[in-house]
C-alpha cells in the first residue's frame, strides 16, 4: 500500500461535510450532519483568515505523498447532495478553494434512500447536469459506491463491482476522471482498501478520526467531521492542534 514518504511533514486534516442546509425542526433524526450555509461561510472564512487552502483530494495529493508542503486542508462532502451545489459553491468559489463531492454512481438525481431506514429526512442528491456544474466550478467528483453499501456485509463480487463501476458509472456521467473514493458509514476490510486500489483509485477516506500523518495508508485516511455542533472555537482545535489525532482509534 502506498503511503507518505516524507519526513518533518505536519499534520493535513481532512474535513468530513455532508449536508450544508439549515437544520430540519428539532427532533429529526441526524441533525448533527447539516451545517448551515452561515456557519459554512464562517468556517472557510477561518480557513482563509489563518492562511489555510482547502483543496480537493486531487489538489492535496502532492502534500500527503510528501512532494510539496504547505498550510493545506483537504475538503470533501459525503452522498453528492444538491445543497453542495447550490450552498457551499459559491463560498468554495469566493475563497478560492476546491473540495471532493464522494457521490453514489446509482442515485445520481435521487434522494439519500439508504436513510430512509434510519429516519431520515430525504434530501435531493445532484444530478449529471449538476455534477458537471460542480466539476465547472472547480470542484472535484469523487466515488462513494454505486449504492451506498455497507462494504462488510456483501460478497467480494459485489463490492468490488460497487467500487470499480461507481468510478466507471461517474467517469461516464461527468466525462472527468473519478480519482478519489470514500467507504460509505465509513465501514471497510482490508480486502475492501486493495479492491480501491486495484480500481485505480489514488486515495480513500473514511470516518476514523484524525489528521493525516506520515505513514498513514492512502487507501485508509482519517478526516476531521465537522458537525451542526462544531462551533468556530472547536473548528480551529480539531485543525490546528492533535484534538481529532488523541480520538484517532488505536
Ligand atoms: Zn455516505
């Protein structure tokens, strides 16, 4: 497995968004995960304020392969939701930062399905046209299976077909290489990171806790989630200091 060559390289988060939308009434399931389009823009403005970049999984290959060093945070959106497109663009775009949307090849114009069994309220995901405005406003289409699958409960056939034919599947859609993958519920084997591998993909994130650090696996990289809850005083801890790293699981 590849992994970071350099030495004296600091710490790059990786922050986790799904949904940047004002949060559904008090009581609807997982309402941690919508940050408001208002705190989203208070957020990239600390990035910006503290000199970081924040760049797409592509954009931030360089620095965690040790190439080139810099104040970099990689950005990226779990499930493709259209509130990416419509809420957190413009702001990407006004910073000048890039980001990776990881999408689901197979509900590309649908809803969040898969948590509807769960309870949770369905958000309408982009669709191709929508995709490629992502792509023509800088940003970066990434890979989150075909059905958002949990990984460890299906065949080997299968996932690697969830895997390799969501790239295939997306790559399609938006005419653009799909370089990047994400375990969707953040739920993987080891089997399941060489399959990524074998189907070409140059990283794979997932939901351990962390900043990315010398050595870690490329096909295993730890993110920072950023939640309705993570107020701006807590952003900067999980970014700039070992916070996420002392909940990194041994
Ligand atoms: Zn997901």
């Amino acid at each position: 497995m590849p992994s970071f060559l350099s030495a004296n390289r600091s710490p790059i988060p990786i922050l986790t968004y799904h949904q940047i939308e004002t949060c559904p009434p008090r009581g609807a399931a997982f309402r941690s995960l919508y940050v408001s389009p208002i705190d989203f823009a208070r957020q990239m403005a600390l990035l910006s304020r503290l000199g970081y970049r924040g760049l797409s999984m592509s954009a931030l290959m360089p620095y965690l392969n040790g190439e080139i060093s810099g104040k970099v945070v990689g950005i990226t959106f779990d499930d493709g939701y259209l509130n990416n497109l419509s809420n957190a663009l413009p702001l990407l775009r006004r910073f000048g930062f890039s980001s990776t949307c990881y999408v689901v090849s197979q509900r590309v114009g649908e809803t969040n399905e898969w948590d509807s069994v769960a309870g949770i309220a369905q958000t309408p995901l982009m669709n191709a046209a929508q995709l490629r405005h992502w792509l023509a406003g800088g940003q970066e289409v990434g890979a989150h299976t075909r059905h958002h699958v949990h990984l460890p409960q299906h065949d080997a056939a299968t996932c690697a077909d969830e895997i390799a034919r969501c790239k295939a599947e997306l790559e399609r859609m938006t005419d653009s290489p799909v370089r990047h993958f994400c375990y969707p519920y953040g739920e993987f084997e080891k089997d399941h990171a060489e399959m990524v591998q074998i189907a070409g993909f140059q990283s794979a994130t997932t939901t351990q806790r962390g900043r990315c650090q010398n050595g870690d696996d490329l096909m295993q990289l730890p993110r920072v989630p950023v939640l309705r809850s993570t107020v701006l005083p807590l952003y900067w801890l999980k970014l700039a200091t070992g916070y996420e790293d002392r909940r990194r699981a041994a």
